[in-house]
C-alpha cells in the first residue's frame, strides 16, 4: 500500500479538503455534522476544517434548515413518521429549533398520506388480523414506524380499518 501522500503547504492541503467537501455534497445534501465528520477524517488540523466548512458555508452549499426539510420530506415519502425523522435529524447533529421549525412545517395532510401509504402497504397483512385486533395491530405498525397519535388516529379512521 503507498504511503499517503500529503500536501505539503496549508493552501494546497485546504484546496484539497474544499474539493473533498464539494465532491461529498455531489450526491446528496448533507448537515454540517456530516461534513465536518467527513473532513475530519482527511486532517486533524480542526482549525482548517472549520475554515473550509465557513467556505462551503459562505458558497450556500451547506445548510442545516435546507438538509432537515430535504430529509423530512425524503422520509415521509418511505412512510415514516415524525417521531423517527426527529431522531433521524438529532442524529445528523441538527439543532433542535430547526427540527421543530421543520417538523411543524410539515402539513398534517401529508403526515396522514403516508401513515395511510404505510397501512396500505400492509393492508393484506392486516385482513387477515382478526376484526377485532385489526385497529390495534394497525396502531402498532403506525407507531413503530414513528407516526404520533394524532396521525394513526386520523389514517386508520380514513383507511377504513375500523369497519
């Protein structure tokens, strides 16, 4: 294995990481969490990684409000639930008052559509639960996957589960 090669002024090792920054960010939006990780691991000098994190920052390539809606809405199309995309969002090291601006920017229409394309998924699944277990095995799938009361509450009711 060849010895890694290392730049050998400050300038040339942070061009390198602001290239390493924007080729990470090609293929998806990332939090700053991420990308600091991500450079991190290329250098320890953490002073450089924060310069070139306020240069990808300065560029408007890096933003945790636009990340957090970017994966809330990437979320709630795999049926998940608030409840996870929070837990998702903390673990990406975003701030909690943008997971609470997110998460209420959410519209209760869509929460319900994709609790509801959730039980559609597993709709054979839960015919063939007896009629008077169906709501309850409905309510456990929903709240595992993270949906809050309000929105298994309100989906079940518009799936028709109940009759």
């Amino acid at each position: 294995m060849p010895p890694k090669l290392t730049p050998t002024s400050k300038n040339q090792l942070k061009t390198k990481l602001i290239n390493s920054g924007l080729n990470f960010l090609k293929f998806r939006p990332r939090s700053i969490k991420e990308l600091t990780n991500f450079l991190s691991r290329k250098t320890s000098n953490q002073r450089l990684v924060h310069q070139v994190i306020g240069h990808i920052k300065d560029l408007g390539l890096v933003n945790d409000q636009e990340f957090a809606t970017w994966l809330a809405n990437s979320r709630l199309k795999k049926n998940k639930g608030t409840t996870y995309i929070k837990l998702e969002l903390k673990k990406f090291g975003i701030s909690s008052e943008i997971i609470t601006a997110t998460l209420a920017s959410l519209s209760n229409n869509t929460k319900i559509q994709s609790a509801l394309g959730y039980l559609n998924k597993n709709h054979s699944k839960l015919l063939k639960t007896p009629s008077h277990l169906r709501i309850y095995k409905a309510r456990q799938l929903l709240f595992q996957r993270g949906f809050d009361p309000q929105t298994t509450t309100r989906a079940i009711d518009e799936s028709g589960l109940g009759e």
